[in-house]
C-alpha cells in the first residue's frame, strides 16, 4: 500500500493530483454559485448587500449600500472589514455580481497552496500532503460556505494558513504582514490573530513576538468594536446573548459568565446541532486536531469554540454558512502538527497513519458527496426555468439605470448596480417595484400587489409565475 502511494505522489503526479482536484472544485462551486445567483435564488442578505456595495466601491471608492439598513451607508458602519478593496482591482475588470462568485471560489480553493507549502514544512511525507491536500478540498464546510454566496470570511482560510506558513518557515516580517491582512477582514478577525500570538508565546516560546501578535490584535479588536459602536449601527454582541447577564457590561458580561459558570457553558454547547456540526468540522480531519498532549496547542481551538460553538446564532454552526473558514485553517494545521507529534513519539505504529489518514479523506467526501447533491439541484433548475430566468433579465434590464427601485429579496442582486435599491417593504419612495411571483417566494403576494396599486403603482411588465415590475404613476 505505501509503495502505491509513494509511486502515485512520485515527482509532478502530487502536483497534478491536487491541481486537476482544486480545478474541479473550483469549476463546480463558481459554476453552482453563478447558475444560483442567475436563476435568482441569492437574496438580498447577504449578496444584494456586497454586489451593490462593489458597484459603490467601483463607482466612488466607498462600501456604501442602500439595502443592507434601508438607507445609504457605509457597510463598514455594520462591519469594518478593508480587505474588501483587495478584491476591486479584479473586479473592476469585470464590474458585475457575477465576478464575486468567481473570485470568491478562486479565494477559497487558492488557500491549498499555503497548506501544501505548510505540510511540507512540517516534513510530512508526500503521500501525507496528498491526503491533507485532498482533505482540504473535499472539507464540508469550505465548500457549503460558498453557496450562502459572498463574504469577506472566505479571506480567513487563505490569510492565516500563509500566517501559519510563515510562523513555521520563521519568516516573521512576512507572517507580521499577513497578520496586519487577516485584522482587515473583520472586526472579530482578531480573535483568530490573538490565539495564534498565544500560541507563539506557549508553544513556540516566542515570548516578545508572541506577546506583540496578542496585545496587537487585542488593542484592534478594541479599537473596531469602538469604532461600530461610536460611528456604526453597533457591533453584533447579541449573537451571545446566552451569556450575557448584565447589558451594561456588554462583553465583559460574557467573560464573567465564562469563567465563573463553566458548566452552564458547557450546557450551551452540548446540544444536538451543535454536536453534529462538531462532528461535520472534525470527522474529515479524523479527529487529528485534537489528538494531543500539549496543552499549548488548545489554544488554537479557542475560536472554534468561542465562534462556532458557544454562540446559540444557529448561522455560525453550520457547514453552510461563512463562520467556519477561520477556525477550519486552524483545524487544519492542529492536524498536521498532531500527526507529526504522533509519528515522533511512536504512539502509533507507523504503517497505520495512512489508513488513519484515508478514513478521515473517506469521511470528507461522505459528506461533501451530500452538499454537492443538494447543490446539483440547480441544474435541474437550470433546466425548468433557465428561459423565465432570461425573461425576466430583460425584463428588469428596461429598468432605467438611475431609478430607485424597491424588490422582492431573490431579485435585489440583480438590480444591485445602481445607487437605490430597496426590499419591497421598505418605506422608501422609488419609481419601480419588483415583485416575485413564483409560488411561495413572497409572503401575502395578493396584500402586496393591492398595497402597490394603492400606492399609485401600475403593471408594467411581467413573466408569468415568475417576476412582475411595477411603474409608480403620477397622480
């Protein structure tokens, strides 16, 4: 068996193996998130928000949106999150929402690239860089991510697997500088920055470079916290509401409750969804990243159970949403120095780590065989609706460019490239309105279309059991 592997992983074949996978994934998940977004299944929260934030952002340098608080703001004023403008050079080549989807599948999948460098690092053996490299791109929740379309976490995986990269290679003027990249990402970004400043410090007995990395992100976090209360709309604690017993503490609530009833926190972590995406996150990676006797190494677990598991916001404990992309490049690299760990102290005997290894890549594809089931769906949609879908196009594309709109949520994207537009419930005023007609898509659709015509609205185009526009009247 290792001699098969061996000869598979000799020379340019590992290099081939993992690329022509990487192509796959990436051809599957950019071409499944486009065929979504064209047949108008992406809502207004969250990919509405982003597309007509870029189109902002070409237009006048500003992440302003109209949508994402029913009135022009800054989505900064919601998130901070500057690595936004590392994307608009790309985009400005092809300025449409399409081209998110792209890059954002390009972000994901391009992370292999520091994991690969990162294994190698790590002496482990080609046959071991395969099945992590395999691993990477079979993971669950790399790939159910993408499909609640754009976010800015899909920048965490690649940023802090080459700040990993560079931490173990010791080029630490190259990590600092990835470092100062993943603060940008968004405000809790620095979670992640500060449990690697730990780990520098524990592990690594880096004691000023990890103290700097640590009090760094710590002072950040602070600093964009103040910043959204002072200038935004007010950072999203309420996410650990669970937690916090005084409101007027506000975080610091949160650490009390932590620290003084860990029992009670342990019972709001296990709880069946929960426990099910644990074993989603870590039955790919067999369990590796837990694997270990080095208390020092937990520390990289911290955002793993502070963000997706302690928090009752179902979002950030599903394969499906963007909360797992963080905490997985840290999984990842727990697994990697685990085995390491393992084959230098003899625990295991040596001929079983890759069958070890092998039933962790068998659960990967298990699961990610189920999400990429559920999204071939699209195709058959595709199939059934793809000339509706044009229909309306062309339909909302005699929508003048400078018209203030209002629209059903699944159709936001689509008129995201103009300086209004609006859910249909706002109360905004705007010279069109677009309504979705397919069954089920909008609550109370017979109120709604008298609501509009009492509003001075008239017909003016429709696709039939699938989009109607509306033209506001003079009266």
């Amino acid at each position: 068996m290792r001699a098969r592997l061996e000869k598979l992983t000799a020379g340019r074949r590992l290099w081939v193996l993992l690329g022509a996978t990487a192509f796959l994934w990436f051809s599957f998940t950019a071409g499944m998130t486009v065929l979504r977004y064209r047949l108008n299944y992406s809502p207004a929260y969250d990919f509405g928000i982003f597309s007509q934030m870029y189109y902002y952002l070409d237009k006048c340098l500003q992440p302003l949106t109209t949508v994402e608080r029913d009135g022009l703001l800054s989505h900064f004023a919601v998130h901070l999150s500057p690595i936004f403008y590392a994307l608009l050079p790309f985009y400005k080549l092809v300025p449409r929402p399409e081209t998110l989807l792209v890059l954002q599948a390009l972000l994901v999948i391009a992370g292999l690239i520091p994991l690969c460098l990162l294994a190698g690092a790590l002496k482990c053996t080609r046959p071991q860089i395969l099945c992590f490299g395999l691993v990477y791109c079979a993971y669950p929740a790399f790939m159910g991510g993408c499909f609640y379309d754009f976010h800015e976490n899909k920048f965490l995986t690649l940023i802090i697997l080459w700040v990993l990269y560079f931490m173990e290679t010791r080029r630490f003027k190259s990590m600092l500088a990835c470092l100062a990249l993943l603060l940008m990402v968004k405000e809790d970004a620095p979670v992640y920055a500060a449990c690697i400043g730990l780990y520098l410090f524990l592990g690594k007995r880096e004691y000023r470079l990890g103290g700097l990395v640590f009090i760094a992100s710590c002072l950040y976090f602070v600093m964009a916290v103040w910043y959204i209360n002072r200038f935004g709309d007010g950072a999203m604690i309420n996410r650990f509401d669970n937690y916090i017993s005084d409101k007027r503490l506000g975080l610091a609530s949160m650490f009390k409750t932590i620290l003084v009833n860990p029992a009670y926190v342990l019972s709001q972590i296990a709880v069946e969804d929960k426990i099910l995406f644990f074993l989603e996150m870590l039955l790919p990676l067999g369990f590796l990243p837990l694997m270990t006797r080095q208390w020092q190494r937990l520390t990289l677990l911290i955002p793993f159970v502070l963000i997706n598991l302690m928090s009752n916001y179902k979002y950030q404990h599903s394969i499906f949403f963007q909360y797992t992309y963080g905490t997985g490049a840290l999984l990842f690299y727990l697994a990697m120095i685990n085995l390491r760990s393992l084959n230098r102290t003899g625990l295991w005997r040596r001929e079983l780590i890759p069958r070890f290894l092998a039933s962790g890549l068998f659960c990967a594809l298990v699961i990610t065989a189920t999400v990429v089931c559920s999204k071939t769906k699209y195709i058959r949609l595709y199939g059934r609706y793809h000339e509706k879908a044009a229909q309306a196009r062309e339909l909302l594309a005699q929508i003048p460019e400078d018209a203030a709109v209002r629209s059903s949520t699944f159709f936001v994207p689509q008129l995201s490239m103009r300086d209004e537009i609006y859910l249909l419930d706002s109360g905004h005023e705007a010279e069109y309105a677009v309504v979705d007609l397919r069954a089920n898509y909008e609550k109370n659709l017979d109120q709604t279309l008298e609501q509009l015509e009492k509003d001075g609205y008239e017909e003016a185009g429709r696709v039939d059991r699938y989009v109607a526009v509306f033209e506001k009247t003079a009266r």
